[in-house]
C-alpha cells in the first residue's frame, strides 16, 4: 500500500472505529427503552431483555452500515480538509478522484466481506432474537423450532422434521413424520421429499410410508395425502420471514417458486437487498464526497459536510426508492437494486465533473 493512501485512510480507521460502537450503542438504547415497558409488564428478568437486545446486534449492524461507513469518510475528508491536508495533496497534482478512490475502495472491499460475514451471522441471530422475545418475555409456548435451517415440530402424539423452503411452512423439503399412539410407539413413519400443504390437507411427494396397521412394511409412493392436527399457522412460533434464511437458502427457495409457478418477489428482493445494502457505502461515498471537497477555505467546511450529509440521506431515500420499484413487482429486484447502486454511483462521478474538484 502506498504512503499517501495510508495517510489518507489512517482517520478514515480512527473515525471508523469510534462512529460503530457509538452509533450501535443509542440504537440498541432506543431499542432497549423501547422494549422495557414489555419486559416490566411481563415480570420477567432483565438480563431477557438484555439477551434480546445482544442477539439484535448482527441485525442492528447491518441496518446501520452503509451510513455509518459514509459518515465516517466525510468525517475523515473533513479533518484532513481542516488541517489543510487536501491543499498539500492538491498542490502535489492530486485529483480529487484520486483522493477520494482510497475510501470508495475501502468501503467497496470492506462491505463486500461483511456481505459474507453477516450471511453466516444474521439469519441466526435474528431468529434467536426473536425467538427470546416471544418465549421468556413473550411467554409463548414453543410448538416449532428452527435447528440449522431445519424445522422441528412436535405435537400431542407426533413428530415432524422438514428443512424450510418458503417463509412459511407451506412448503418442506426433506420431510419426516412419524405418529405415536398413547405408549409412545409409533403407528405411521413417512419419509418424503417434500410435502406441501393445500386445501387443508398435507401432500407428500416422492417417498416412503411405513405403517403399524400393514407391518410397517414399506409402501413406496408419488404422492400421500393426510389430515395431520396441524397446519402451517399453528407450527411455529417464529415465523421463517426472509431475514432468517441464509443467501444460499433463498436462492434455492426462489428456484423452488420458480418451479411451482408461485411469486419470488419477496424472496428476490430480499437477496438482492442483502446483498446490495451494504455496498451501498460505496456508492454513497461516491455521491456526497464532490460536495464536500468542492468547499474552499475552513469557514465553508460546516457548510460542505452539512450537504454532503444531506446528499448522503438523498442517494439512501433515492436506492429504497429503486428497492420499492421491485417490492412492487415491477422491475425484478435482482436488477432494480443493482440498477440503483450504479445509478447512484454513476451520478456520484458527474457531481466530480459538476463541482470541478
């Protein structure tokens, strides 16, 4: 890495570093004294409540990224521009894109590693999360869990095993169901590939059913159809909303919708917002630095970051905008989203031109 560069990503770091924890820390005590007239309703523990907010903060992250990352590059411009830094670096023939692509670039690689971080980490800290607030503050009584993206449901006599495709438990792959009778012996085991709930009955397709009443010899089967004494509002607790899949269950679960001619709007926007959401720091970067840099003198500073701040909220409103063009279904949202990070970055280097920085 070149000198220059280091110098200038040196507070880039610093303010970095300082802007995280304090921007997380009044978000999580908004969310705290939020939540508190719950948990005191309840009669429950504070350290629940505590937990709740702990398990929030992979979730909190990723919602606050993207301006906290931008916030802490204007930040940075702002004292090398008071310590007239920018003027030397200026002088030396330095262009503004050249000063400003060290930051764009730590940004872009930076929120691409938390892409694949916080894929690993959301969906399972979301749903602890959720899961702590309806059952030891809620007080709710578990009847499903979700165990390494898989259901596990237990009923008054019998059990029901499924990975999860779709954010509700209309349809499950990989199913097994087994019936019990009063003894605790079972009466029915079926192996399926999936089962699919319609019409208030449960279709299980391509698998194998053994039963008490036949031996349990296996009956191999295209499709089985049962009454069971659940259905998809009554298993879980936590619903599997799109936030508590991983990337690559989504993608297999759009595939399945495909498949069964069924809407992958929310499912596609939802991958492309986790994907596109943080890296849009990038792009903010992009499109708020040329109002700052193009201040001159250290009474117009105030001014400059005050409309690289506002510009920064514009091209935020401008990509949700985008983000609910696609909600809408009418742009796919796996490129609407894409289409509006390079929107904003494109009219980013106009502003470079526009400011003559």
């Amino acid at each position: 890495m070149k000198i220059y560069i280091r110098y200038l990503l040196k507070p880039y770091f610093t303010v970095a570093a300082l802007i995280f924890p304090v921007f997380i820390s009044i978000y999580a005590l908004i969310e705290f004294f939020d939540k508190l007239d719950n948990v005191l309703k309840a009669k429950v523990p504070l350290y629940f409540l505590l937990e709740y907010i702990l398990w929030r903060i992979p979730e909190i992250l990723f919602d606050l990224w993207p301006v906290c990352l931008v916030l802490a590059g204007l930040l940075a411009f702002a004292f090398l521009a008071r310590g007239n830094e920018l003027i030397a670096f200026r002088s030396l023939g330095f262009s503004a894109m050249r000063l400003a692509f060290p930051y764009v670039t730590f940004a872009l690689l930076f929120s691409l590693l938390f892409v694949i971080v916080s894929d690993s980490l959301l969906p399972e800290s979301a749903y602890r999360s959720t899961f702590v607030w309806e059952t030891k503050i809620g007080k709710k009584n578990p009847q499903g869990v979700i165990l390494k993206g898989k259901l596990h449901f237990r009923g008054i006599n019998s059990f029901f095993i499924g990975q999860l495709i779709t954010s509700s438990v209309t349809y499950v792959r990989n199913v097994v169901y087994a019936k019990v009778d009063s003894q605790g012996q079972p009466v029915r085991i079926i192996w399926a590939k999936e089962a699919i709930f319609k019409n208030g009955r449960w279709i299980f397709k391509n698998g194998v059913v053994k039963e008490k009443k036949n031996h349990f010899i296996p009956t191999w089967f295209n499709e089985y159809s049962l009454i069971l004494e659940f259905d998809p509002d009554t298993v879980m607790l936590v619903k599997k909303t799109p936030r508590l899949h991983s990337l690559q269950e989504l993608w297999e679960q759009r595939s399945f919708l495909k498949q069964a001619g069924l809407p992958t709007v929310v499912t596609e926007s939802e991958i492309a917002y986790r994907l596109c959401y943080p890296l849009l720091s990038a792009a903010l970067l992009l499109f708020s630095l040329p109002v700052l840099m193009g201040q001159r003198g250290r009474e117009s500073l105030g001014k400059g970051l005050s409309l690289s701040i506002f510009f920064m909220t514009t091209g935020l409103i401008a990509f949700l905008i985008f983000k609910y063009i696609g909600d809408k279904g009418l742009v796919s949202p796996l490129l609407i989203q894409p289409l509006g990070l390079v929107f904003i970055s494109l009219t980013g280097v106009m502003l470079f031109k526009i400011f003559r920085v």
